[in-house]
C-alpha cells in the first residue's frame, strides 16, 4: 500500500485518489485577483493596526496591483518567519477609513516539496496554544503504534484527529488554534484541527508548521470569501508534506488527497504562530495573522473586514 504525495511515491497506508474534477478543489494552477479590505472603527486615542501583507513563494506569485492605505504607515517583517506585516498608525481623522490591498495572484497546487534542515528544530517547538506535553504525547504514541516511519506515524496522526474531532463553531472557545481546547471539546474550526495536529506530531518528534490564508471558492469566478482558512505541513523523509485536515473532514471522499496536497484555489497570507514585531502590540506576540489587529488604547477590537476575489481568464 501506499502514498502519491507530489512526484514520489512512499510505501504506506492507501493508495490516494485522483481528485481531479472533485468539488471545491481545482488542481494544477489557478490566478485570480484577491482584495483584502479594512473598514476602520471610530478612532479615538492612540491605535495601531498589524495587518498581513502577502508574498511570493515557491507556490504562489504574488503581484501588489493596488496598495490604498490612506495614512501613515510602516512595512515590517516577524522576528522567527519574515512575513511582511503592514502596521498602521491611524488617528482621529482617519475614522471610517477603508484600507485595500489588491493582488494578481498565480497558485500552483501544493504537493511535497524538499525541507531545509535548518528548519527542523524551530518547529519541534511549543507555542502558547499549541504546547507539548504528557497528553498530547500518550494520544499521538497510541494512535501511531505499529507505524515505521514519520510519513505513517503523520498519516495515523491525521486519521487520529479526523476521526476525533468534528467541525463545529458553535459556543465560545473555538477558533484560536487552541490544541488544548481542540483536545478536550473535540469540536473547532480550521485553526482548532490544525493546531491539535501539529501538537500531536510535535510530541513524537515530527516537526509541523501552521499556515494561513484563503479558500478561492472552485465553483465561481468572483464574489466573497467567507473568512480565512488555515492548513499545516509536517517534515518527513527530508520533504514539508501539506495537510489540511478540516477539509477532509468535510470532504470525505478527499480525505486521502487532502493528505499531501493543498489545491490550487489557495492564497496564502503569513506562515507561523506567536508573530513577535515590532513595533509589538500591547497584547503580545500575534496568535496567528490572517484578519488584521487592531488595538486601540490598549484594547483588541475586530474591524470590518471583507475578502473578495476574481478569476482570471475565466
């Protein structure tokens, strides 16, 4: 038995579908345009706002077509991922002011793709919410029992937190990326499964990294996008393997190519958890950045914010 994961093939559990025309996904390459766009509050007192800004990468091309940020601002990196960040300094006067960030956007479907060994230790290591210990540890070795290698133990990891949680944003708790929470309440969201898993696979010893951004909707051209999605990848045999646990889920019949390929429809807006910048919020380091922060005299406070996009060429 085993994986296709991109252009190798890894002996293991099953032999994974071809999903190709399946709902939801489009595969091999895919371009649209992606607006990101802020309405500010009433601003009164002193406020900044931390606000992602999307690169290229090896899967993604990544083209600025129109920055409007109608007030002062500086563009910065995180200390540990380099994501770019645009940190705004609104006042008084720019009360109801709309920031947009227009990209042109090429995405490549995400399959396998060869790991620095540089990187492996920073993401054997703990996070705020994502932190390793006795439990995530005693789950991750029963459910990896039996299994050879880091690609089987992942895969047991992975059908582990699929077959335990459920995809639920009822009541409080849910959608911080909580590995905790994800535990005990078995229910969350994308940032709830992902996180569980990387604590999992963390505690035995596979290095696993958090990923954020959107979904670009397969079944039309343009609109709305409903919010942010987020995925993870783990290191095995020298090679960062994309899972995206939630989807699979909710698509079943994907499971198995939702295990080693994240699909073209993607846009992704900053890697990594507990984003230290600077200048540095008064709440900390950043959980996770795909909506903006924004503090306004020491408080967190949730601006307006829309995603919407357009496929090109279609």
């Amino acid at each position: 038995m085993r994986y296709v994961i991109g252009p190798l093939v890894f002996l293991a559990g099953a032999l994974a579908v071809q999903a190709t025309g399946e709902p939801g996904i489009i595969t091999g390459a895919d371009q649209f345009e992606f607006v990101y766009r802020v309405k500010l509050p009433d601003i009164k007192g002193d406020a900044r706002v931390w606000l992602p800004l999307a690169k290229t990468d090896a899967f993604q091309t990544v083209t600025e077509e129109a920055l409007n940020i109608p007030m002062k601002w500086d563009k910065v990196q995180d200390r540990d991922y380099g994501n770019d960040i645009c940190v705004l300094y609104p006042q008084p006067s720019d009360s109801d002011k709309t920031v947009e960030v227009k990209y042109r956007v090429v995405r490549k479907e995400k399959a396998a793709y060869p790991a620095s060994s540089a990187e492996t230790a920073r993401y054997l290591r703990p996070e705020k919410l994502v932190p390793i210990n006795e439990t995530f540890r005693t789950l991750a070795q029963k459910a990896a029992t039996g299994k050879n290698d880091d690609l089987e133990r992942a895969k047991a990891l992975y059908d582990h937190v699929m077959g335990r949680m459920r995809y639920d944003k009822s009541g409080t708790g849910w959608g911080r990326g909580d590995a905790v929470y994800a535990c005990d309440a078995r229910t969350g969201n994308c940032s709830d499964f992902h996180a569980y898993f990387i604590a999992l696979a963390r505690s035995i010893g596979i290095p696993a990294r958090f990923a954020i951004g959107a979904t670009i909707p397969a079944d039309k051209n343009e609109g709305t996008i409903e919010g942010y999605h987020c995925w993870a990848e783990f290191l095995a045999d020298g090679r960062w393997v994309p899972v995206d646990i939630s989807e699979a889920w909710k698509n079943p019949k994907l499971a198995d190519y939702y295990f080693g390929h994240n699909p073209a429809n993607r846009f992704e807006l900053t890697k990594g958890r507990d984003l230290v910048v600077d200048p540095a919020p008064a709440s900390g380091p950043i959980n996770f950045l795909a909506y903006p922060l924004l503090e306004m005299n020491g408080q967190v406070i949730k601006p307006e914010t829309t995603f919407a996009f357009r496929r090109i060429g279609a």
